[in-house]
C-alpha cells in the first residue's frame, strides 16, 4: 500500500469551469477572479479578499501596505516556512525570529515581548499547520508597542480563533493557494484585510501600480489612457486560477471535516502511547488541519528520523514542518538568541498524510503502522 504525504483533492466540475475559462476569452486576472473575491471576503466575514499570484506575493504587499522599509524589524516564528522571513527581507528589512510554545509551534508571545526593540514594526504570526497563534495577547502587545499585525495564514483556511476567522484578527491575513494548501488554486494566494487603504494600495500593487480604474482598459467602454502611481509588481492571480478556486471554497466545508475525522481518528489512536504528542487544538479554536504534526517525546533527534525511515519503507510519506529559519545557510547571519522549544520541535516533530482525499483503509494503514513503528523505535 502507498499512501502519499499529499494528494490534491479536484473534481471533474472543476476541471470543467477551468476549462470553461480558457474557452471563454478572458485567461488573466478579471471576471472570475472578481468573484473568486466576493466570495471568499463573503465566506471570511471580512471586507477586503485581494487575489494575488501567491502567498509570499500576499505577504510582501501587506508589508508594503505597512510600511515596512529598510532598518525595521519584523519579529516571526523561527518555525515556519522561508517565505516569511524573505518577504521581510524583499524590503531591506530584518527578520527578528521569536521562539514558540511547544504544543502548538505558534510565537510564543512570552518570548515575542522580549524581541521587541526600538527598531520592531510588525509582528508575523504564523497559524503553525492551521493551528491559530494566540492572538489575544499578541494583538494587546500589538497595540501597546503601536506595531502591524500581518498573519501568516497560508495553513489556516479555515481556522477559527475564538469564534473568528483567522486571518481576519490584525491589519492583514495572507493565505496560500499553493497545491498542498487547503483550498488549492495551483499557485497563488491573498490578502485579507478590513483596512480600504490596504486592499487599494494591495489592488493597484498587484499590476504594476496601474491605476485601479484602468485595469479594464481592453473592455467595452475601456480607454487606452492609464497612470502608474508607483513601481508595482506582477502579482496578479489569472481567472483559470480563479475559476478552480470558486469550485474549491464551494467545497471547503467538507473538505474540513473530513480532515477534522482523519485528525480525530489519528489523536485517538496516538494519544494513550507514551512518547507520542500528537497536537490538540487550543481552547475555544479550531484549526484547519492542513498538517498533522507528530511529535516523539525525547532529546535524539535520530528517533524521528529512525520513524520516518521506517515508514517510508512501509510507503507511508511524511514530511517535516519546518527546518527553522536560522539553520539555513542563507540565514545563518540572523542574531537570534536561544530559542530552545524551536531546537526541540526540529527534532521531535514529522508531518502525517492528512488529506481529503484519503480513504478509510488508509487512515487505518497510516494509524496502525505509526503505532508499531513507534514501537520500533522507542523501546
Ligand atoms: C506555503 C506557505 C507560504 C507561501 O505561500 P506560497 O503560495 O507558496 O507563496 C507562506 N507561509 C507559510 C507558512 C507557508 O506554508
């Protein structure tokens, strides 16, 4: 049996409205793509979806729209993926790496505080594999420091934080797109915020900095005359990209359940086997489920390796999310401090198959082979 880390989850009415698309006249960046917006800004409770080529694009604007510049500081989970930490440095900025709690891999607001200097703008959270961050305290420390909150929602659509939305909490959330994601439209991405500046400022970026009222200019009534206000970007998502999305968040509901039932099943399954820690929701939240990471209780990082060897034997593929971003070569020369829980998460956690794809048979075959090889490697 082979049960892949990843399998996208499209059906033949999907396929059929890209297709629709492409025979349609229109491929770039128009009428689906407006529509691909309202519904998701509808589905968030937000005012604002702004659809972009990708999630670093999304995380780039909304700095951009914050005013991130060269010399400022942005603190981020050391756990998370290398765009977080690259969009800051598209605009000469710092990463400031945070450590995280242990439980959830989200910043650990205890530690964030002590990061923050004279030269700290913006706060990232990452909501770790659609686990939400703890944004009360966050956002509080936020306020008294006077600093943006950008969330890095690219795991947690859709996840809720005490009844909200995540992505929906600070000035900005950006979401992925990307073919592992939740909701896939291949690449892209976007920005959600209740800030009218930001969606203006995000909307003209995406094209080059055109101005808004001339994107249209090949329709009817449509003008060649249009003003560029600033150097932009080609950020843009395109209407087949659009057009599969719609399809996607039409069925995001039950894609989440039956994530929820495959995470579910895997805690019941994990949770009494002593050195396993598999994750738990936070109180009052509900994560998306876009991961399902696996801790092995210990200090030698060879056990989790051992795991995964002995799994991807049995054909079972796991990942491991993340490397944190200071054992990178390219990120080496970040002056980090001590972040011990991130060192401890590196070694212990990997990444289980959780997709809506995946079959009862499968669940069981994954379940059962975790247990003996846990077994394997802890006695
Ligand atoms: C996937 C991801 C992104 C970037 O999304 P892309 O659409 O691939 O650019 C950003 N942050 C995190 C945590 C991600 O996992």
């Amino acid at each position: 049996m082979e049960v892949p880390f990843h399998r996208p989850d499209i059906t033949d009415e999907e396929i059929e409205a890209v297709a629709r698309t492409l025979r349609s006249g229109w491929l770039t960046m128009g009428p689906e793509t407006f529509r691909f917006e309202k519904e998701l800004a509808g589905y968030l409770g937000a005012d604002h979806a702004v659809c972009l080529s990708s999630g670093t694009a999304a995380l780039h604007l909304a700095l951009i729209c914050a005013g991130i510049g060269p010399g400022d500081q942005v603190i981020m989970p050391a756990v998370t993926f290398v765009s977080t930490a690259e969009a800051v440095r598209y605009l000469g900025a710092e990463p400031v790496l945070a450590d995280v709690e242990y439980d959830t891999h989200c910043l650990d607001v205890q530690d964030l505080r002590k990061r923050i200097t004279k030269r700290t703008r913006a706060i990232i959270p990452v909501h770790f594999g659609g686990h939400p961050a703890d944004m009360d305290p966050l956002l509080d420390l936020a306020r008294e420091h006077e600093l943006a909150v950008i969330e890095d929602a690219a795991h947690a659509l859709p996840s809720k934080y005490k009844g909200r939305y995540c992505g929906t909490l600070g000035d900005a959330g950006c979401f992925s797109f990307y073919a592992t994601k939740t909701l896939t439209t291949g690449e892209g991405g976007m920005i959600i915020t209740g800030r009218q500046d930001w969606a203006d400022r995000a909307r003209s970026l995406r094209l080059h900095g055109i101005s808004r009222d001339a994107w249209n200019r090949y329709g009817k009534g449509g003008s060649w005359r249009y003003d560029v206000h600033e150097t932009g970007y080609k950020y843009n998502m395109t209407d087949m990209q659009a057009a599969l999305g719609r399809g996607q968040l039409s069925r995001l509901d039950d894609m989440h359940g039956k994530r929820r039932e495959i995470a579910r099943a895997y805690t019941e399954a994990f949770e009494p086997l002593p050195g396993l820690v598999p994750f738990r929701e936070r109180e009052g939240c509900r994560s998306s489920w876009h991961l399902y990471p696996l801790k092995i209780d210990g200090e030698d990082e060879g056990v989790r390796d051992d795991m995964m060897d002995i799994l991807s034997k049995k054909g079972i593929s796991t990942s491991l999310h993340f490397i944190p971003l200071h054992h990178f070569s390219g990120y080496r020369d970040l002056d980090t401090g001590d972040l011990p829980v991130s060192e401890k998460v590196f070694r212990q956690n990997l990444s289980l198959p959780i997709n809506s794809k995946m079959v009862e048979d499968d669940i069981s075959f994954v379940k059962n082979e975790v247990i003996q090889a846990a077994r394997e490697v802890l006695k």
